[in-house]
C-alpha cells in the first residue's frame, strides 16, 4: 500500500519567490522561537517585541501556546506525541510566515531538547533564533498570571510542566533571558539587541 504522499505533487518552483515578498515589505523573514516554563515572561516578553518591531516598521506575527492550542491545535492534548506534533505543526506554520517575510515571534514551552531540536529542523538554522526565557519553577508558581498553578497544587491540572512533566535546561539557546534577574524593560532590551541584529544580519 502506497503512503499518504504517494499523490501530493508539490509546485514550489512555479510560486513567487520569497525574495520578492522579502522586498515588498522591505525586510527579512525570521522565527524567534521563545520558550521556557508556564509563568516565566514568554508571552509578556512576546508582545512587548511584537509592539516594539511594529513601531518600527516591522510586519509581525506572534504564534502564542494557548491561542495556536484553542484553533489550530485544538484536538491535541499533552501527551508526549501530542506535544510533538504541537510543535511540529507550529513551526511549519511558522516557517509559511518566515517564507513570507514575516518576522514570527512564538511563545511556546518546548520542554524539551527534542522539540527544540524540531522546531529548528523544520524551520532552519538560517532563520531561527532560539530564545530561552529563564526561570524557576517556584518563581513561575509565585507570579501565576493565569492561575494554573494553584489548580495544580488543588490537583485540578495533570501532566503540568515542571511538576508532573519535566522541563529540560536547553543545550543551545542564541539567547538566554533570565526573567528573575531582570525587569521587564531590561529583559526587553536585551532581547531586542540581539533581534535586530539578527534581522540585520539576515538582511544584509
């Protein structure tokens, strides 16, 4: 029996390059590819670098966990194949958008060496930018914005990040932002120098 690709013939070379939507928009598509445990600043962080980029004339896309998870991802669970193909769905997703010139910025958990590893097989070393935003478990059940983790501790949410779920320290981040150890606006800084030279960079 043939597989599923057996009558898919993929007509890439006939569509407009990406180098001609590159200069409509009069810039480079990349992905920052931000993760870390539930509370640690990703999707604050996210926002802030979303409104700050646009302010300067970028064209933005923000790809955050608990939106992609009630649309597209909406009947995948936490399972660790689950998890998988979360992540493998959002970075081809988010590799479309790069295609297109579009600057992504995700916000995702990505607990594990594994995923991150995807994520950047998928998207390519070329236009990603690992982002780690850094902090403790204890620090991230202290801050609780969405309250999930006081429904942990009442045993309301199972297979959590860092508790029943382990979160894996990265082994190669581009950038690794601690979020205990920094404000808001200093956290912010030091993650956009290092995105606009990346876009820089890409650009020139």
């Amino acid at each position: 029996m043939g597989s599923n690709l057996d009558h898919i013939y993929p007509v890439f070379d006939k569509m407009l390059p990406r180098e001609a939507k590159e200069e409509l928009l009069g810039q480079r598509g990349a992905v920052i590819w931000m993760y870390g445990l539930s509370g640690s600043g990703k999707s604050t962080l996210a926002n802030l670098l979303e409104r700050r980029l646009h302010e300067q004339g970028k064209m933005v896309k923000v790809l955050d966990g608990d939106n992609v998870r009630s649309g597209l991802n909406s009947n995948l669970g936490f399972s660790d194949e689950d998890r998988l193909e979360n992540i493998r769905r959002v970075a081809e997703v988010a590799k479309l958008f790069a295609d297109s010139g579009i600057v992504t910025v995700t916000s995702f958990i990505t607990p594990n060496n594994e995923l991150r590893a995807l994520a950047r097989e998928v998207i390519g070393d070329e236009d990603l930018l690992e982002v780690y935003v850094k902090a403790s478990f204890e620090t991230c059940a202290e801050r609780d914005p969405k309250g999930l983790y006081a429904k942990v501790k009442a045993g309301e949410v199972k297979q959590f990040t860092g508790k029943d779920s382990a979160f894996e320290e990265p082994t190669r981040p581009d950038l690794t932002i601690d979020t205990e150890a920094l404000s808001e606006d200093e956290a912010l800084e030091q993650l956009l120098s290092v995105v606009f030279a990346t876009i820089d960079q890409k650009i020139s």
